[in-house]
C-alpha cells in the first residue's frame, strides 16, 4: 500500500508521461513522420540472384503486397525506395503492375531485363504513388511491384529490400520489406555462378539462440 | 528522433503497466478443465524450470511456482524466484518449463515453452489449455489428501510431484533412434531443391509420457509438449533432382528418464521418491539424415503461384508443426520447424520456368512451397 504522497507522484508522473505522449503523437501526425509496424509490416524475407551485363537493366518482379486478412481496410502506396548494400546498382524506377494484368499466375515473370518492362501480360502499369493495395480475401492476387534496377559497374551487388511507405486510415508508415536481390555481371560471377545473397544483416537473431 | 522519443516513452509505459499487480514475475496464464471438459476448479498447478542447457546425465527441474486454479479453473502462474528464472533462460529469453496439474478428476504433466523479455515479463504468451486425464491415475487417492512430507513410503498416486520441491528426471539405459521430419521437399520436372538445415533451437520435437494404468497395470503412453534438445553447431544440406516428394528428416537419438520427485523433509532431510513413471526426450542428433517419401500434397490456386526462371529462396521464417513428425515408441509426437537464416529452402529451376505455389500465400512467404505443371 502506497503513502498518499507515493500515489500523488505516480498520478503526476502518468500525466507527465501522457502528455509528452499525446504531444508526440500530435507532432508525429503533423510533420507526417511515417510509422513502423504497419499493417504490410513483417513480410519474411525471400531472395533470388540474376546474372546482368554491367550497362543492363533488371527489373525485379517477384514482390507482392496484400494487406493481411485481419486488417480491415486497404492501404494506399505513397513511394517505394530499393536499398542497396553497395554501389553498383541504381534505382531504375519502380512501378506497379496493372489492375488489369495477367490472371494466369501471381507471378508470370520472375524478373525483367528492360527497364520499365515491356510484357502486355502486366497490363497497363502504373506508378506507385496512388496505388490501393487490396485485402487479400478480396483479391489474392495482391499487387506487383516492379522495380528497376540499372547495373553500372563489374562485380557482384545486392539490394537488401525495399522500403515501402504508405497510408493506412489516416496514419503513414514505411516498412521494410525483405525482398533480396542480388545481381551478378560476368566478373562478379562465383565458379560461374551468381551467388545469391540471403540477407542475413537484415534477418532474424536466430544464430545467437542456439542450444549449442 | 521524434518517432524514437515516442517509441520511448510507449515502451516506457508499456513497462509500467506490465508490471504484474501483485507479487512476482507471470510465466503464463492457463485455463485446466477435466477430462469431461468442464473447468477443474481449485486445481493444482505446480511450474518447473529444465536448465537453460540440458545436461548429459540427470536433468532437475527446479520449482518456480505453485498455485491454485480459481473456481472456473484459471489460474495465473507466477514466481518470485527471479535469479530461477534468469538461470533456465536461454540468451534469446525462452524457458522450458515442466508443468504438473493436478485435481479430483486427475492429472497432466507437460513440457511447455515461454518467451521471456530481459525484463522477464512474458512476450505475447497465449493462454496454456490443461486437461486433466484419470487414465491411469488413481483419482480415488488424487482427492484425498496428500501424504505429508514427514512420513516415509512415499508412493506416488498420480506420477506428479506437486507439493515436492525439485523433480529429477534420471536417464535410463532405454534410447531409441527416430526420424524427425524437417521439411517437405516437393518438386516436378522443372527443378531441383535444396535445404539447409542448421541443428539449433529452431527445431523442436515432441516428449512423450509414460505410466502404469492404476487399474490393471498397462502402460498409458501420452504426448507431453515439445522439448528443446542437446544440440551442437553443425547441419545437412539436404539436395533433392526434380520430381519428388519427400521429407527432409535428421536421426535423432531420444533417450528414456525416469522421473523422481525431490521433497525436503525440513533440516538436512531430503528424500527423494520415484514417481513411477516416465518420458522419452530428444537428446541428441546422431548427425545422420534420410530422406522418407511422402504423398502429402495441397491444392494450388492461381493467387498463390508464380513463375520463376532462377533459383529462389523461400519459407525463411516460416514456422510449421509437423503432425507426427516422430514416433517414439511407438507413439505419434509432433515437430516443429522455424526457419531462419540458417535454413534455407532453394528452387532451383532447370533451366524452363518453373511454376511454384504457396499452400497458405505466395510462394516467397508460404509454410510449404511445391512445383506445380
């Protein structure tokens, strides 16, 4: 049992602490801070290599986004931004597949080699600012991003992922989305292969758990 | 700067209020029913910690806690015994805990696993669900009261040690080699498939129980919870050609214990008592693997599909409990595998585009991944 002066400093203290709160929160909404852990937050990482002659192009096909089921609304993409781990890569543009593109798969194409890719099977693409991103009970087939990337020096490079900023109610966010690509010109190549980037800086801390 | 000042002070708050409202650190809340599946109220709980490292030879459990379930059979499981709690904790928070429950309608025992934060309150723990079970147990002798610590002949009446003070689990000369199931390895004609798989705490698999029927003497074999395992740094790197369907698996020596219960008899009085039952545990990887055909599939959809022309990977953090994925003695027990960085499932396609599908999403975020025509 607290002494009424301990309950006083605790009651003053929880004011102190929400207000500074609720101001925060006030600015954060004003000067429009984006957010984490929204709700396109959390996707598991996935990656591929390409082999790309050092003044190529690719165009990475291969990100979906879909708003989880037990989120209730649909959010609206503001920008994407690729991070790359090193030079050698430039960002090429980013766009989103058609409304209209190709039912026939989620993915036809994993990747491009042009830059914005030329394949009437995504529809008329679009750019990204503006683009609703569906639940995905109501349209599984989410939405594909396309994101170019130029190859401008010899060797071997990697994009960690990409990181996405949108609206959701009337909140902004910007989430990482693991999506890994590594590309390979013919100098970067490993026993004549592109070794693929796991992305392991930007995973999980499993290697520090082990039993053993 | 303005968002870490927020996230600061959130999490400044957040510590305040899961800061428990009386004494001691919660492991986890539980609801216990009976067998029926009716709520066993007043039922016993007692909450034992198995050592952060589990040792060669015998394993002690330490109590952490005992308490009462309330009348509709909640019960809120929590210990003063902080440095306990430290001590069985694993760098990355998780405790591997041995729960006994016990009342009028019988008892459960079983190994369950909580995630601890460094300020030792618990990260997003569910609920535990405890049923009760009179097969075997003499309920007869459960609903009467105890024999007190002070008296001699302590004869187990329902393979619990609750009002004990450590158990003890003593290896016996019993071991068995299993295959435990990792991951399904499914392809067509268009590609090839590896795993990487890592021997570390993301593998988990399933303890089993055993105790004599109190009527006629037969040995009741039940699932008790999943284990964590002796495990060393080292793996397979799993490699399957085009059209299979298979289980990746490891072989996994599982070792039988004998459970004794540790009572302090006051002074330097100790006694220990054997409980007269059992549990079959992992305990170490003999560093074989094998690959067991399966016919398991799912249905794909169109949504979940993709095309791909060069090797991809995928299912990193997917978690999946694989029903049965060991028998131990002859009883089913489960397994669960958590990919991380360390395991890694590859597509690699043969040169066409290869189609692969997701059983529950995309490919690059599904539990399962398979080839598709």
């Amino acid at each position: 049992v607290r002494s009424p002066r301990g309950r006083r400093v605790l009651l003053v203290s929880a004011a102190i602490i929400g207000g500074i709160a609720t101001v925060a929160a006030i600015a954060l909404w004003v000067l429009r801070v984006p957010l984490s852990g929204g709700p396109l937050a959390g996707l598991p990482a996935f990656g591929y290599a390409v082999e790309q002659s050092s003044d190529g192009a690719v165009t990475d096909a291969l990100t979906l986004l879909s708003v989880p089921d037990d989120i209730r609304d649909p959010v609206e993409l503001v920008r994407v931004e690729q991070a790359y781990e090193s030079p050698g890569l430039e960002d090429a543009g980013s766009w989103a597949a058609g409304a209209d593109r190709s039912r026939e798969l989620a993915v036809v194409e994993q990747f491009y080699r042009d830059a914005p890719p030329d394949d009437p099977r995504l529809g008329a693409i679009r750019p990204i600012a503006g683009v609703v991103v569906p639940r995905k009970t109501d349209d599984p087939f989410g939405v594909q991003l396309l994101l170019a990337s130029r190859v401008t020096q010899e060797g071997r490079f990697v994009r960690s992922g990409v990181w996405v900023t949108y609206t959701y109610r009337t909140l902004t966010f910007r989430d990482f989305i693991p999506a890994v690509l590594t590309v390979c010109t013919p100098a970067g190549l490993t026993n004549g292969e592109c070794e693929p980037d796991y992305g392991d800086a930007a995973d999980d801390t499993d290697g520090a758990d082990d039993d053993g | 700067m303005l968002a870490l000042g927020l996230s600061t002070i959130l999490s400044l708050t957040a510590g305040v209020a899961s800061v428990p409202s009386s004494g001691g650190i919660e492991l986890f809340s539980a609801s216990i029913a009976g067998p029926e599946g009716r709520a066993a109220a007043g039922a016993r709980v007692a909450v034992y910690a198995y050592p952060a490292r589990l040792p060669r030879g015998t394993i002690t459990t330490t109590l952490l806690a005992e308490t009462r379930a309330d009348t509709r059979g909640n019960v809120s499981v929590r210990t003063r015994d902080k440095a306990a709690v430290r001590r069985a904790a694993a760098p990355d928070g998780t405790v591997h805990l041995l729960i006994e429950a016990d009342g009028p309608q019988g008892a459960v025992t079983l190994d369950h696993q909580i995630a601890l934060k460094t300020d030792l309150t618990a990260r997003g723990s569910t609920p535990v669900k405890l049923r009760l079970s009179a097969a075997g147990i003499d309920t007869a002798a459960l609903a009467a009261p105890r024999t007190s610590a002070s008296s001699s002949g302590y004869v187990s009446k329902n393979h619990n040690c609750i009002n004990g003070a450590d158990v003890q689990w003593i290896p016996q000369n019993s071991i068995k080699r299993v295959d435990v199931k990792l991951q399904q390895l499914m392809t067509g004609k268009k590609s090839t498939v590896r795993y990487d798989w890592s021997n570390s705490s993301k593998t988990r698999m399933g303890v089993t129980y055993e105790y004599p029927h109190a009527k006629n003497g037969t040995i009741v074999k039940v699932k008790a919870g999943m284990s964590h395992s002796v495990t060393e740094a080292s793996g397979v790197n799993f490699a399957r050609g085009t059209n299979r369907n298979e289980w990746a698996a490891v072989d996994w020596e599982y070792r039988k214990y004998k459970k004794y219960c540790h009572v302090d008899t006051g002074g330097y009085h100790h006694r220990f008592y054997d409980a007269g039952s059992w549990q079959w545990r992992p305990r170490q990887w003999t560093d074989g693997n094998s690959y067991i055909p399966t016919k398991s599939t799912f249905r794909c959809k169109r949504g979940n599909t993709i095309g791909v022309t060069a090797r991809l990977w995928v299912s990193r953090s997917a978690t999946r409990t694989i029903s049965g994925g060991v028998v131990v003695n002859g009883l089913s027990a489960d397994v669960e595998q958590t990919n991380g960085s360390s395991h890694k499932l590859t597509f690699i396609p043969t040169g066409k585009k290869a189609r692969l599908c997701g059983n529950n999403g995309y490919p690059t975020a599904a539990t399962v991944v398979k080839e598709v025509k």
